[in-house]
C-alpha cells in the first residue's frame, strides 16, 4: 500500500479545524525556512508551540524539549526534521493520540506516514504547510 496525501477537500477541512500546531525543528534563526513557515501561520492566526531542546522561546512562545513536554492539547505537529527523525516522531504522536502530523517539503518516510495513518492520525506529507495555506485558504 502506497500513501497518498489528502485531498484538497480534506486538507481545507484539517486546516479549518487547527488551532495549535506544535513545529518540531523549530529554528531560531530567522532566515531558517521553519521559522518563517511558523512565523506566517502564527500571522494567519495559529499558536505555535515550539518543539526544540535547548532554546527557550521562539516567535514569543515558550518552546519545549520534545511532544511531550507540552501541557495542553496540539492539533498539529508540522516536522521540519530530516526523514530518518520522523519515526520516532510519529510514535510520539501515536503515544499522545495526536490528530494530525504534517511532514514539510522534502521529508519523506512511507513507511511513518502509513503507520500514522494506521493509528487514526491525518496525514501530509512532502508539502509545506504554508504553501498549502496560501493556495487553499487565501484564494
């Protein structure tokens, strides 16, 4: 079996019913392409909740050492970390009952992908999340 993303339907409807989204490898740095992704969704109107062990906040918000550590619900965890990361993360998720995980542009893993999928979780994958933003919310 082959994952497939959603389709644009069933993207506009996870996007509607996000609220927090949790970047793992989420960078300080602001010319880092997970900065400026989690810097326009926090302007379109998301809390974004740092996901990054040894920095303290990022864009104004308390940053957390892994999934975890986080004290209150996430609807999205959006990965900036490279493909051999992604399954613990989505273990982590899976452990959460997380309902949502999005991988960015260029980070692919089937094999992680299905197995969220499996576990109940909303997938996307190989996309940025702001691109998708855009094109679908903004038309």
């Amino acid at each position: 079996m082959n994952f497939a993303n959603p389709d644009d339907a069933n993207l506009r409807t996870l996007l509607d019913h996000v609220r927090t989204i949790a970047v793992v490898g989420l960078s300080p740095q602001p010319a880092r392409p997970s900065y400026r992704v989690a810097q326009a969704m926090q302007h379109y109107g998301y809390r974004i909740v740092p996901v990054r062990p040894l920095v303290d906040r990022v864009l104004g918000e308390k940053a957390y050492a892994s999934l975890t550590d986080i004290p209150f619900a996430v609807d999205l965890v959006d990965v900036f970390r490279a493909a051999e990361h992604v399954p613990a993360i989505v273990e982590q998720c899976l452990a959460l009952h997380l309902p949502a995980i999005w991988f960015q542009e260029g980070i692919v893993h089937d094999a992680a992908a299905l197995r969220a999928q499996a576990g109940g979780m909303s997938v996307v994958m190989d996309r940025c999340l702001l691109k998708e933003y855009v094109r679908l919310k903004t038309e």
